[in-house]
C-alpha cells in the first residue's frame, strides 16, 4: 500500500497517509459507502451533479462540525446540480445523531467504517489513527477530480472561498 509523509500534521505532529493518491484529472474511484440509515451509497449514484467530497476525522469534534455545518449552509446558495458528502471513519448511527443535533439536512454524511474503502482509494487514511486526513475533493458532473486541497494541519479549516469557487467554475 502506498504511503505519503509530510502533507499533514495532527496537532504539529507529522502523519502518514495511505492509499493511492488522487489528482487533478483523475476519474474519481467509485465504491460504496454506508449511510446514516445503514443503506450502502455509491459515489456514482452522485454522477451528474457537481460533487463535493470533504472528508473528515470525525464529526464530533470542533472542526469538522464546523467545516460541516459551513457546507450545509453554503449547500443551499449552490442550488441543487450541487451534491455536497462530508465522508468520516463515524459509525452510521453517529452521523444520524450529529446530523439531527447540529440541524445539517444538505450535506449528506456517509461512513467508511468497515473498511476504509474511501480513505484508501482516496489516499486520506491516516495510519496513525485509522481515521480520514481533512482533504476537500470537487468532482465535476462525470466525476473527473477537477480540484483537491489537502489541509496541511487536521485541525485547521479548509480554504471555503477556493473550493466554492472551483464549484461555482463547474456550474
């Protein structure tokens, strides 16, 4: 398995990532994913909208509930051939509960609980942790990666501006 040192800190301290790298250009790698109602999700079943993926640690913790509440307001203004998926190691059950807390009914939560399909398809596994780096990846409507941004330091926001800004481009 592949492995990349160095893009990301969490809390200062240098973390592995793992899985096959994603760039720019790329087809987006579709798999399956398991939803807050336990139903598995594949990430063709968004094809033909724009789709932001943001992947996150864990919802219940500050930043991603940020990160995730900033998308689901923003996911209105973005109308709807926008799909925005915030992707975490979170069980189903967990996501369900911090969606219906926190008010989030535009960002769709999916989970890679089982077996970390996503975070390593995408290459955001943390080895560390066994959790997801912070990366934002926007897919056009055939899913072909059109913008990546991987956060440097997981407990730092993303760039808002540069991620909507490609979105509203693919618009």
């Amino acid at each position: 398995m592949k492995e990349r040192k160095g893009l990301v800190t969490m809390a200062g301290k240098p973390v592995t990532l793992v899985g096959n790298e994603v760039k720019v250009g790329d087809l987006a790698p579709d798999l399956e994913l398991i939803a807050p109602n336990l139903q598995p999700v594949k990430l063709s079943s968004f094809r033909g909208k724009v789709l932001v993926l943001s992947s996150v640690p864990s919802l219940d913790t500050s930043i991603c509930d940020l990160e995730t509440r900033h998308f689901n307001l923003e996911a209105d203004k973005l109308g709807p051939e926008v799909a925005i998926v915030t992707v975490s190691m979170d069980l189903p059950f967990a996501q369900k509960r911090w969606c219906a807390s926190a008010g989030v009914s535009r960002v769709q939560t999916l989970s890679d609980y089982k077996e970390a399909a996503f975070g390593l398809a995408y290459g955001v596994l943390m080895k560390e942790s066994r959790l997801l780096a912070r990366v934002v990846f926007v897919l056009d409507k055939k899913h072909v990666v059109q913008y990546v941004q991987v956060v440097p330091e997981i407990g730092k926001e993303p760039d808002y501006n540069a991620v909507l800004g490609t979105v509203r481009k693919l618009l």
